[in-house]
C-alpha cells in the first residue's frame, strides 16, 4: 500500500466513529487497550562503575508526543493518535521509569532515582524526548507498513557546580513488519531501547570521566 493510500486510510478511521485505527488496528477497541514498553537490561561488558547518585528529570516533550496517546504523523507536517490506543502513561512520564529502571539494571550506578523521593543528586539527567511516533515510510514499499521514529537528547548536569557537562541525542527508526499492534508496540519497544541502551551507557562513561579529571571528596 502506497503512502498516499495509509494517507487515506488513516484519515478515514479517525474521521468515522467506530474505527478502530489505521489498517488492521482492529484489536485496538477497547478502552483497557493500554500498552507499555520495557526498560533495558543488557550493557557492554566494560561499562564502568560510578559511585555517583543520579537524578532522572521527567522529559521534556512538545505536545504532539506529551500524551498517552499513540501518534502517527500521516505526513511530516501533521500529527493523528490511533483511536482507543494506548501508553499506559504520557511518554515522558513512561520514558523517565523506563530510564531509572535501565540504570538501575546496569549495575553499574550506586543510585538512582526522581526528585519525588529526596535523593541529593550528584548529577542530574536532564532529556528531552524529541520524536515518539510512528509514520508512514517515506519510500513507497509493500514490505513496510510503518516506520517508528524515536528521539531524545540527553544532557548531563554536575549538581556541584550546576554545569552541563555533556549533551548528545540519540535517534532510532525501525521499521514495523505490519499494522497489527502487537508489531507497531514491538517496534516502538525495539526503537527506544535502542536509544536507551546507548544513552545509559554514554552517560555513565561521561560521568565516569568527568569523576577522574575533577575528583571530589564525599560529604554526605
């Protein structure tokens, strides 16, 4: 199917009451369709160990992804939500646990954690999740029925002195099999870890460097 006919068909199932979403989104009916996504548990065997507390800010996001609802960009310059899809939380919200249960599956963190239980950070991890969304490909192919596009930048803040000491963005698109949910999740679940895998480890690498040039006693 071309991208013009996804064009067509997505536009149709959010215009008519009672479709359940773009193609064969059929199963996607109910209300209780909620959807989630899991955190990273394997890292490079030669990822160091800091002794630093960490602090993971909510995301920022624009409000096109700031939402619990599954976006699809029909075309770049417009955002739809599939109809009774969805996260089980806003995905900033889903992404900042995600983010604090991958560090803390690294091991390699001596804690971690939000602002909401009192932890005295040594850095903070301050993202932005800049594209969550699906859309369709922009190659005209039968193979392909979405492409899932992932963003989110990172930046690194030494609590001591209140300077960014890092800043880098991490960016994913994967392709999903078909339309059926249960791919469209799996690729959204693949994307992201992706991203996420690589921005634990580059921010303890960062903090771990940044430790060894400007090395400071503990006082707590």
């Amino acid at each position: 199917m071309t991208r013009w006919m996804w064009g067509g068909v997505l536009t149709a199932c959010l215009a008519i009451s009672g479709c359940s979403g773009l193609g064969t989104l059929s199963r996607a009916t109910a209300p209780t369709d909620l959807y989630t996504l899991t955190p990273k548990s394997t890292f490079s065997s030669g990822l160091p160990r800091i002794s630093q507390q960490l602090l993971v800010s909510e995301p920022t996001a624009s409000s096109a992804v700031n939402t619990d609802q599954v976006a699809v960009q029909p075309t770049p310059y417009q955002f739809e939500y599939l109809p009774r899809a969805r996260w089980v939380d806003r995905a900033p919200v889903m992404l900042q646990t995600l983010l604090i249960e991958s560090y803390e599956n690294s091991g390699k963190v001596a804690a971690v954690g939000r602002s909401s239980v009192g932890l005295r950070p040594d850095y903070l991890i301050v993202s932005e999740l800049r594209e969550f969304q699906a859309r369709i490909p922009k190659v005209e192919t039968e193979e392909v029925a979405l492409e899932v596009h992932v963003m989110l930048n990172m930046k690194i803040v030494d609590n001591f002195d209140d300077r960014i000491i890092g800043s880098k963005s991490f960016e994913e698109i994967l392709y999903a099999p078909s339309d059926d949910m249960d791919d469209v999740v799996l690729v959204f679940d693949n994307a992201l870890g992706k991203a996420m895998r690589k921005s634990v480890e580059w921010s303890v690498k960062t903090i771990y460097s940044h430790q060894q040039r400007n090395p400071r006693p503990d006082v707590r």
